[in-house]
C-alpha cells in the first residue's frame, strides 16, 4: 500500500478545547501509534477553535481499513470518548508531500 496522509481540522465546543486536547494526547494518539499510524504534528488555532492535526498510514492495509480496525477496537469503546461531545464539526483531506 501507498502511504496516505490526512489533514484533520476539528472545530471544538466552546469551553471544551483544552479537555479535547488533553484526550487526544492521552488517549487517541497512544492508540493510534499503537496501531501504525504516524502522527507528524498537530497545532491548536484558538482564536477559530480549530485543532488541526496530521495522520498518516503506510502499512499492509489501506488507511480506511486500519482506520475501520480502531474505531472497532476495544481500547477505543473504553475510552467513552464521543467526539460529537467536543466537535461541532471535523473536515478530513488526504494530503501528499510535494517536497
């Protein structure tokens, strides 16, 4: 498989973005790394309440199916981690290198 990138921009609830923050570092990005994926940064936009981050999957299987095997995962039905309780709205593109 080619490697894929997404470019994921996540607009927070009001009050809520520091929360987000700290569950994606703790929770959603060890599960990732744990499942292949690379995560190349992310960076908070405050003054729009955008989280905007870098994901990216180069294995065996294609992105949708290694994303399809987290959100099945156990470790993520244990979080309890909604994410329309912290987004008001996620815009999701793929994205290649052009260096």
């Amino acid at each position: 498989m080619t490697k894929t990138t997404q470019l994921r921009t996540y607009t927070v609830r009001d009050g809520l973005f520091d929360e987000w923050v700290e569950r994606w570092r703790e929770e959603i990005v060890p599960l990732r790394l744990k499942l292949g994926f690379a995560i190349a940064g992310a960076w908070a936009d405050r003054e729009r309440n955008q989280f905007i981050w870098l994901i990216s999957y180069d294995g065996p299987e294609s992105f949708a199916e290694r994303n399809a095997l987290y959100w099945s995962s156990p470790e993520r039905s244990a979080m309890g981690l909604n994410p329309g309780a912290y987004l008001v709205a996620a815009e999701e593109r793929t994205v290649e290198s052009v260096r």
